[in-house]
C-alpha cells in the first residue's frame, strides 16, 4: 500500500516538474484564448459575408431575368 501511494506521488511529482509538458498546456491555454476572444469578429465576418453573397444572388437573379 505504500508503495502505491509513493509511486503515485513520484507520478504526480514528474508530471508536475515536466517543463514540455507545461509548455504544452500553456500554448494550449493561450490558443483557446485567442480562439474565445476572436469568436465574435469571426462570426462577425461570417454573417456580413452571407449577406453579401445573399445580396449578389439577388442582383444576379434580377439581371438573368431581364428585371
């Protein structure tokens, strides 16, 4: 039983000190940010861009039908 919990802590220990792997964490926490703080101009940007595809469709369709 002991041995469990020391090779336990040993893990936790390594994982904890492991610098890659928190490298790794932080890179991921810093690109969830920029993904969370770029979401509304992206979906900004989606929307103006359907209205204008929307709004070319309609012109075109006036010009084929002679309108």
């Amino acid at each position: 039983m002991f041995n469990m919990l020391r090779n336990l802590f040993q893990r936790v220990k390594e994982a904890v000190c492991n610098k890659k792997g928190n490298e790794i964490v932080a890179i991921a926490l810093i690109l969830l940010f920029i993904i969370l703080a770029a979401a509304p101009y992206i979906r900004n940007l989606g929307q103006t861009t359907s209205t204008g595809i929307s709004n070319l469709n309609t012109q075109m369709e006036q010009v084929l039908n002679g309108q």
